[in-house]
C-alpha cells in the first residue's frame, strides 16, 4: 500500500510542477521503486534457479565421477550465474512490473494517482529507472561479465576433473571415470601412485585392449585429458580371429574423460571478438552462429529498454487479475518472443534470411507491441 501522509492533498494541485516537486510524490516513487527491485531480485533468483538446473544436471555426470565437493559445485553455480542473467534479467524486470503495478492496480493505487493529478509517465517512472539498470547490468554482462564467467567455469571444471579424477581411483574397486575405460588397481601409493594396475580398454570396438602392469602414475596433459605411465606390463589385443599379447617396459596411454566441456567456445568471446571471427571464418554456418550470438549479446539488453514501455501497460490491462494474471501474462510474452527469436535464429542457420533479420525482427516486432500500448495508455 502507498504510505499515508497529512500533506496528500498536495496532490490534488492542477500545477504540473507541483506534483512533480512533491515530496509526497518522492515518498511514493521510493516505496514502488523499492517494492519493485525487491520483486526484481527474488523473480531474478527464481529464474535463474530453475535455468541453473538444466545446466548442474548436465555436470553432475561429469563431476560426481571424479569425487567433486561441495565447494567445487558452490564455484560452478556461481560462475554459472552470467550466462544466465543475459537472458533471466529482461525476464525479470518485466515480471517484477506486472507483480507490483498489476498489485497497485487491483488495489486501486493507480487510479487514485491518476486523480491525483499524475499521468502515465509519471507513474511510470520508477520502471524507467528499473529499466535503465537492467539495461546497464545487461550491457556489463554481455560485454565483459559473460565472457569471462564462461573462461573461469570452463578453467575450473578442468581444474576439478584434473585435481579429482586420480583421487576417485580406489583400491579393489572398478573406475569407470574415463570414457570407454574401466581401471581397476589393487594397491594406491600415493594420490598419483598406483600398483598392480588392471585396464579394459574399449575405445576401439574392433580392437578391445586388455592391459596390466606392475606400476603406473597419472599425469597431466592438455585440454581435459589425464596421461597413465605405465611400467612393467603387457597388453592383451583382441582382433576378428586372432589375439595379439606384447610386454612393454614403459607405456603410454591418454584417457578420456566421460564428456567435454559445457562451456562452449562462442560464449568465452566478447561481442566484438564474435564480430571479428564471424567475418574471419570461411564456412557460412559458422559465420551465422557466430553472428547470431553477437546480435543475441546486443538484443537481449535492448528488451529491457523495450519493456520500459511495455510493462507498466500490460500490468494495467491485467485489469483485476493481480498478480498471478501479470505471471501469466508476462510468461507468455516471452514464451511468443523466444520462439521468434529461435524461428528467426533457425532461418538464418538454414540460409533463407540474413542474420540481421533474422536476430532483430522479434526485438522489433516487441518494440511496436511496447510503442503502441504505451502509446494507448498515455493518451487514456
């Protein structure tokens, strides 16, 4: 509710400069803005709780497997939170638009301002302010936020899985951490040391290696690989109608983990590196991904411009349906406008609209719907 104050009748003057010199008009704005970034804060860590999800439930395979702690998963959830927040910031502003003006509104605060002498710009002010920081937080996060996020989270998972494969290695029992691999060792010296080692080695359908060894030591190599060195053993091959068995003094083998790196290689760049490769790259698919991740990086800040003007009408138009009609009716604007953009995004990949069309025609086709409501409830 808008706190009451002795002076309201303040609001009642025809002067234009005096409601907006009011300070009951300042005591107002404060306790909708206030309102509103709270409602901004939980919807943003909603939303992003339930997009992190996909996300962690595709690294729990990877990472469970090597024995990660909760400190290892508390460092991923939180470099995860960028990636997010480009697309969870547009949504949240405008669902935090339609909870609290859709609530001032079934209240009956909004005509009570009108009569006060306040028109639509003015009480949608607090939105224009809200809009203008998400629009800044967007820009920050598609700019330099995101990118790095996306290098960190890829860095600290090969970090874990590097650290923690070798530890999830135990004594008597079967480690099947490595792709196509199943390692089984019957002493562990140290964290890196084993003995009596026993390796099924099914990389090759065709050539299945059976491998024992005396001694072994995990070692490092690029990219998201371990190295074993082997001594003192020999390796059992497997072919179509004959079986090959050779000792070795020393050994050799890289192994595999069980799946890549989520971060994909696009997200670690900045809008303008997406720029420069896509422009650099010589087959036309590549080329459109890239500009297509270059024009997302720029377009999803620019929905929070557009929903300045588009939430502050939609949440009027709701009419009495409160709250849960502005969730319903703020879902469905970004459910239309995500399919668009994936429609458009889909058309470019397959040549038939250049990437331009492509990326900005939902953003504009959301930015006439914002013009021409806010346009109708000004003039109201």
């Amino acid at each position: 509710m808008l706190p009451a104050d002795p002076h309201s009748s303040k609001l009642s003057s025809p002067c234009h400069d005096c409601v907006k010199m009011s300070p009951v008009l300042k005591i107002i704005y404060k306790t909708i803005i206030k309102e509103l970034f709270l409602s901004f804060l939980i919807t943003l860590a909603f939303l992003n709780s339930i997009l992190m999800m996909e996300k962690l439930l595709r690294l729990s395979r990877l990472l469970s497997g090597v024995g990660a702690s909760v400190y290892d998963m508390a460092r991923i959830i939180l470099l995860l939170q960028p990636q997010l927040m480009l697309l969870t910031i547009p949504m949240s502003l405008l669902l935090a638009t339609l909870l609290v003006y859709g609530r001032m509104n079934m209240d009956n605060e909004i005509i009570i301002m009108k009569a006060a002498g306040m028109n639509f710009r003015q009480i949608s002010f607090p939105v224009i302010m809200l809009g203008i920081l998400c629009f800044s937080a967007s820009v920050l996060v598609s700019f330099s936020l995101g990118p790095k996020s996306s290098a960190m989270l890829r860095e600290t998972i090969t970090e874990i899985i590097t650290l923690r494969s070798t530890v999830s290695v135990e004594e008597g029992a079967f480690n099947t951490s490595f792709k196509d691999i199943v390692i089984m060792v019957k002493e562990k010296k140290s964290r890196d040391a084993l003995g009596d080692i026993f390796i099924y080695d099914s990389r090759d359908p065709k050539e299945p290696k059976v491998l024992m060894a005396k001694e072994g030591r995990f070692f490092i190599q690029d990219g998201l690989n371990i190295g074993l060195y082997l001594e003192n053993g020999y390796v059992n091959i497997t072919r179509t109608g004959s079986t090959t068995e050779m000792f070795f003094d020393k050994y050799n083998m890289t192994l595999a983990l069980e799946s890549e790196s989520p971060s994909p290689k696009k997200m670690e760049f900045t809008p303008l590196q997406l720029l420069r490769d896509a422009k650099q790259t010589d087959t036309q698919k590549k080329s459109a991904a890239l500009y297509l991740e270059f024009h997302r990086r720029l377009s999803l800040p620019a929905v929070c411009l557009i929903l300045i003007f588009m939430g502050t009408p939609l949440a009027l138009l709701s009419g009495k349906s409160g709250r849960l009609g502005g969730l319903a009716i703020g879902l469905l604007v970004f459910t239309v406008y995500y399919m668009l953009l994936i429609y458009g995004e889909n058309l470019v990949m397959a040549g038939k609209v250049s990437h331009l069309i492509g990326a900005w025609s939902p953003c504009a086709l959301l930015g006439v719907v914002a013009f021409i409501l806010f346009r109708r409830e000004a003039a109201a």
